[in-house]
C-alpha cells in the first residue's frame, strides 16, 4: 500500500507517518506549533491520490484562508510532480459552502444566484428593520443585532431552534427580529457569511438524501487548524463525515484563537467522544524553531491552565536567544525595527543575512501598523500588509483624508463626493445629483456646484441646510489654512470635529467604533510629523503607490491572527504592553478566560519565528490621543530568563536599559524602574523638546488620566487639556479649582477649572 521510496513519506517523521498512512477512519493529530501538522495533512492528500483512493475532487480538504488552500494545492502538486487544478473541493469553509449553496439554493428557498452580503450591507438591512419595528436604533444599534445574529449563527442557531436561553437578547426583540431579517434575506434573494454554511447544514439536516450523496462523494474529510472550528462548522463536518467516518482532524488547542468569534476549542475533545475509536497521533518534534524560540513560547504558554498539555522538542542549534527590547515610545520602536531590518539583510550579531521577505512584523491591534508603515516609507523598505487593508486604505482614515482633500484642493471632485453625505446629511442620491448637475452646467468643481445648488434652493428641507453648513465649514477651514495661530495638526482635529465625522463613530456603538476612533487619532498623530496637511497628502499618495512592484522581496506586516500557520526566519513582535498586548477588554473580563486567550495568541507569535524573535515595548504610546506611559506586559515576565537577551535600545537617553545590567528578564524589569528616574532627571523636559512631543506624564499618572477623562468630570495632573483662550497644554499642578497648567504655546499659567475642557472632547 505505501508507496515505499516516495519522497513524501521519506521526508516524514514516524508519527506523522503513521498519521499519514493511517488512511480510513478517524484521525486526530493533535500536536504543538511546527511539528509539521500541515505537512503531514498535505502528504495525506497526496497519498489518497497516488493510492488511488480517491480522485482529487472526492476530497474535502478545510483550511483556514484562502492563502492556505492555495498553498496546499501548490505544495500538493508538487509532490505529485503534477499541477493539481482538479481539487475543487480544497478551501474554506466558506468558499466549500459557497459551492454547496449555489447548488441546493432552492432547499433553503434560495435561488442558485443569491447574492452574498457584505457586513455592511447586512448592517443596513437590520436598520430598516429595527426602524420599521419602531425600536429606537440610537439605543439599540444595527451592529449590536448583527453581533448577536452571528453569534446566533456561529452555534447553528435558526431562528427556529433558538434556545430559550436567548428569548432576552436585544432587548427581548432579538429572536423576532432574527426572523425577519432571514424572511427579508429570503426575499432578497440574499445570505450573509454566516447563512453560508447555516444554510448547508440545514439543507444536510432536512434532506436525508442530500447528505448521503455528500457524504459518498467526499470520501476523505481533512481539516487543518482544527481548534478553530465553531459550533455549525462543526457538525457540518460531523454530518459530512457520519458515514464513513474517514476524517483527519489537525490541531493544537494552545493555538485557540478564535473564541470571540465563537470557536470552541472543546470540538477537539468532542471529537473522540463522536468518532469513538479515533486514531490519535501526537507530534512533539518541532522543525521549525531554535529551542530558545521554543522554550520561550512554551515558558509563556504554561500559564494557562486547563491545557491538554504537550512538550515540544527539537534537534535545531540552539541558535539566538530571544531578544528583547524596551523603547522610549511607540515611534522610536519602529525606527529601531526598520534599521534591525536593514542591518540583517547585511547579516548582524554574527547571523547570517537575512532577507526582507524572511522577516514579519506581528501587531496585536492593526492601529499599530501605522508607524512601520510611515517609517519604512521614509527609508525606501518596501513592506506589504498581509490580511486586511493597509493603514491609509481604511474606511475611516480614507473619509477622513477625504476632507483634508476638500479643504486644501476644493476642485477635487472625488473628495467631495465622498463626503458630503458622510455622517448623514440627508443628501441622498437625488440631492447628490442635483448637485452634480448644476456643476455641469456652470463648469465649475462640485464645491461651486453645491453652494450654487444652495444659492438656487434647489435642495430643501434638511439636506439644504446641512449642506450650507458643510459649505460654511469647508470654507472655514480653508481660510485656517496659512494662519499661523492654528497648527495643521489642530486643524485636523478641528475638521473631523466640525463636520461631524468624529462625532458620527462616537455615537457609533458598534465594536468596530472604537478602533475607527482609535485609527483617527494615529491619523492625527502620523500629521505631527509634517509641516502642513498638504505635505501630508503627498506622503500618504505616495504610500498608495507603494504597492507597485510584486515580485520585489517585502517585509511582511500582520496582525498575530492573520499569522496563523505560517513560519518566517525573523519575527517581531512589538507592542508587549499591557493594555495592548493583553488587550485592555481582556483584562478588563472577569477571570481569566479573556487574557488566557491572549497568551495563546503570544504562543502563536514567538512559533511564527524560526531563527530569530524580537519582542519588544515601548515606555510611552499615545492611545486615543493621549501619552500614556504603558508596563510591559505581563507576558514579558513570563518569558524563562535563560532563554532571552535583553538588548539596550539606541535611546534618546543614552541606553538607560543597559545600565541595569544584562541578563535576563528580571533585569529588563530592573531597568523599568531606573527608566522611571529618567523621568525625573534634569534632562527630561529637554529630551521631550528634543523628541519633539508633548508633555509625557510619568508612568501611573498617565494611566489614570485615560480613565479620569472617560469616566469623571474632575481633572488630573498628566491630563491633556484645552483652554479657550491659551490653547492645548498638560496639568502640572491641581489645587483646589486651580489648575496649573503647561501650555503648549503660551508657557505655565494658573487657571480655574471651569475655563478649561478635556483637549479630545
Ligand atoms: P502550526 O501549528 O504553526 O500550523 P504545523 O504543525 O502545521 O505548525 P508545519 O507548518 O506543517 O507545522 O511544519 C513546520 C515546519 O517544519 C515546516 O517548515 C515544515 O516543512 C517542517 N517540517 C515538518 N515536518 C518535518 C519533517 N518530518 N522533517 C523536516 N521538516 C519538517
Ligand atoms: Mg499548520
């Protein structure tokens, strides 16, 4: 039967050869990062196919994205020394669904042409809805349904067999809303991303027949990242797979990161309970990292409790330790990253060099790429955003750069139409082309157009007015531009806020809000490093352009989710702060579910790494506008001593790390706290001049200031305020309403309470 002497076999260890070869009935490998889980289901396939036992469209093989499945069918391929087009049935569970729907659409009473919805669009209908039953969407927004609907989904939930348990959801709207939004989706010849595969375990559940002839034709079920599965993927598979039972499972639960979106990691232990006398294989051998990078994740990830527990080993040179480095803030690490990255290619520390498109920078939150892609602009490293859109291509930041546009080129057209109606100005389709027409015929911008739609009163009631005001604004803010009494950075601020567009994501309470806010902030931040918006303009069209070249070697930029399964010879890993990495909401969560999830994904990170792993944090980062003065994260104290190297940064303060001594993470924790007597040194008010930021607040201030600014009235010293007449600047002193206050541009000043506003309200 083993095709002995195949090149496929020969390059796998005897447990994943075993796993290989143990054809029919279930499998389960269930093994740690990088002991070649991937490659072993990839020589699977390519051994039922030169056994001959199946055909390569009788195989249902479920990755992860669509980049996965399209590497399998490669490296498939190759291994059988042909190229594998006919493997149909290779992909997502999305993209399998998709398939399966368009052919059995009239079952769900679907036509085989439904549309597929995009989020938006799903978010919009539920409005109308929401509308139509009279419930007031301020209170009870469309993306909150929406939340709840997918959730509702992602368990294999109808509105049919909805547990009792939801009856409350929505304000108790929840279950009948759910029905009518599918009845309207019905009508509309339409499903969301969760129907998709709803809808196919439906149709497996009601069609007995249906199924049996699914369940014949995919002779051998694989699925690659196991732990990730949701509860409708999951019996979508069960009922695939109930038959013959000739399912292969790869997984690894410390590598679980999708429990927001519904996972469960508990399908990789109902697997032996439903597929009784399953074939479980354990991989311990990794091939993929040094053992410092190795027993750096599994030192990390030994702080979860509840694990199913696995030891990785190696036979890899002990190569690197991982290194670790403090920065002064968030800026200052990228620059760091960007000349690391460079000296590589040239070979540094006496490893060998590396190139650009071997190395990947993981985030933790996408608002972080913003300062690698700024600064690797600014040197020439070319770098590509993998999984979701680049910094400057993001909705918001787009609308928002769309009213710079406006403002300093009132002729551009394609600015202007994106944002006259953006919040709501009750300027619809007709009143847009209204406007539109008018400025063809007079041959001016649409600018001129819309003012002399207003003149005319071609546009009534609501939109009219709006529109003056948008117009008023637009020529306000233009006349701001040369006045040297408002920086450009001001008059950003003053734009976004002015026109509404701030105002629209705040009011906004869905959770994507927060992190749109939170990207108009860096939008403002990424400004202060230029001299005016018109600069900034340039900069940012001369990004869009970067992406020009494919074949060129790029550094890979990602979020640590998008990076799940892939491996590159150097990793960073920025942004280990608390707050950010664990994540502030993970904290926040009441026991410690929410952070345990958290160190999976720091797992996922440093196994990403095969040669060499940078983790690093910055002392300050601005979050939502504010310096704040930010702890490494608590992973970082996780991290065994032994086998990391604290590195001293360059510094603005000349190396403050390195004096606490190296050796060890104790000693970067040591140096956290020398770094706070940089604080106080007599050169700190000059290092800030020299850095060119605002006034930092010392570590704990800062992060009670966030707080006090959301949650009380009262002020706080570190606190970022505005007054009316003297401007922007930072408490210094409080006594009683006094407050003593560093002014940017008009020095220290005593002034009462009451005169004065949070600078970001
Ligand atoms: P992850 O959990 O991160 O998805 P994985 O278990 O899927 O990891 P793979 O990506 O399949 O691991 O393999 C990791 C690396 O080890 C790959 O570069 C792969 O080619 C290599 N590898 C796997 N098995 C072997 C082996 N038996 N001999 C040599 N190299 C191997
Ligand atoms: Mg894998």
């Amino acid at each position: 039967m083993a095709a002995r002497g195949a090149p496929y076999l020969d390059e796998l260890n005897p447990a994943q050869r075993a796993a290989v070869e143990a054809l029919d009935g279930p499998v389960l490998m269930l093994a740690g990062a990088g002991t070649g889980k991937t490659k072993a289901l990839t020589a699977r396939i390519v051994h039922l196919l030169n056994t001959g036992r199946a055909r390569p469209n009788e195989i249902l093989s479920v990755t992860f994205t669509n980049k996965a499945a399209r590497e399998m069918k490669d490296r498939v391929g190759r291994l059988l020394g042909q190229s594998i087009e006919g493997m149909p049935w290779l992909g997502t569970f999305h993209s399998i669904c998709v398939k399966l729907l368009r052919r059995h659409a009239e079952l769900v009473g679907l036509k085989s042409n439904f549309t597929i919805l995009d989020t938006d669009d799903q978010v919009r209908l539920m409005k109308q809805l929401i509308q139509a039953a009279g419930i007031d969407d301020k209170r009870w927004p469309a993306r909150m349904l929406a939340g709840i609907i997918d959730n509702w989904k992602n368990r294999a939930w109808t509105p049919a067999n909805l547990p009792a348990s939801e009856a409350g959801a929505y304000d108790g709207k929840g279950p009948q809303l759910y029905a009518l939004y599918q009845a309207r989706l019905k009508e509309l010849n339409a499903v969301d991303f969760g129907d998709l595969l709803l809808h196919v375990v439906t149709i497996f559940q009601t069609h007995d027949d249906v199924l049996q002839q699914y369940q014949r034709w995919f002779r051998y079920i694989l699925v690659d990242e196991y732990q990730d599965t949701n509860v409708a993927q999951y019996l979508w598979l069960r009922l695939l797979a109930g038959a013959h039972k000739n399912i292969c499972c790869v997984g690894d639960d410390d590598q679980s990161i999708y429990g927001w979106r519904g996972a469960e990691v508990g399908n990789i232990l109902r697997f032996e309970k439903d597929f009784p006398g399953a074939h479980v294989v354990r991989l311990e051998q990794n091939y993929r990292s040094t053992p410092h990078i190795l027993a750096a994740a599994s030192g990390v990830i030994a702080g979860n409790k509840g694990r199913l527990g696995k030891e990785l080993w190696t036979e890899a040179e002990e190569g690197e330790k991982v290194r670790l480095i403090g920065h002064w803030d968030g800026e200052e690490e990228a620059r760091w990253i960007g000349e690391e990255i460079e000296a590589m290619q040239g070979g540094t520390r006496g490893m060998r060099p590396i190139r650009r498109d071997e190395v990947a920078i993981l985030v933790r939150a996408s608002h972080q790429m913003r300062a690698f892609e700024d600064r690797f602009l600014t040197i020439g490293l070319p770098y590509r955003v993998i999984g979701g859109p680049r910094f400057y291509e993001r909705m918001e930041i787009r609308d928002a750069m769309a009213y710079f546009r406006v403002v300093t080129s009132p002729s551009d057209d394609l600015a202007f139409e994106r944002i006259v109606n953006t919040p709501k100005r009750g300027l619809g389709d007709k009143a847009q082309q209204t406007i539109q027409r008018i400025a063809r015929a007079n041959g001016v911008p649409l600018v001129q157009g819309a003012a002399l739609a207003v003149e005319q009163g071609e546009i009534k009631g609501k939109g009219g007015t709006e529109l003056a005001r948008l117009l008023d604004g637009l020529t306000r803010w233009g006349r701001l531009i040369g006045d040297a009494s408002v920086s450009h950075v001001e008059l950003a601020e003053m734009i976004l806020d002015e026109s509404g567009y701030t105002g629209m994501w705040q009011n906004d309470k869905t959770p994507e809000a927060p992190g749109r806010l939170e990207n108009l902030k860096e939008l403002v931040k990424a400004l202060e490093q230029f001299e005016n918006l018109q600069g900034f303009l340039e900069h940012v069209s001369l990004i869009m352009d970067n992406e020009s070249d494919d074949t060129e070697e790029k550094v890979s930029i990602m979020t640590l989710h998008a990076a799940k399964g892939l491996e590159f010879p150097a990793v960073f890993l920025p942004g280990w702060e608390d707050g950010l990495f664990p994540s502030q909401r993970s904290m926040d969560e009441s026991g410690q579910v929410g952070v345990e999830e958290e160190r999976r994904l720091a797992y996922v990170g440093i196994t990403r790494a095969e040669e060499v792993c940078t983790i690093s944090f910055a002392g300050n980062r601005r979050v939502f506008g504010q310096w704040q003065s930010a702890l490494p994260s608590r992973f970082i104290d996780e991290l065994p001593e032994a086998h990391v190297e604290v590195l001293t940064p360059p510094g603005l303060y000349g190396g403050g790390y390195g004096a606490a001594g190296m050796g060890g993470v104790q000693s970067s924790i040591d140096a956290r706290v020398a770094e706070a007597n940089v604080y106080n040194s007599p050169g700190w008010k000059r290092l800030q001049a020299r850095a060119g930021q605002r006034p930092v607040a010392q570590p704990g201030e800062a992060r009670n200031t966030v707080i006090d600014m959301k949650a009380v009235s009262s002020h706080s010293v570190g606190e970022r305020v505005f007054h009316q007449k003297f401007g922007y600047g930072a408490i210094i002193g409080i006594e009683g309403d006094k407050l003593e206050i560093d002014f940017e541009k008009a020095g220290t000043k005593k002034v009462v309470a009451r005169f004065i506003s949070a600078a970001d309200d």
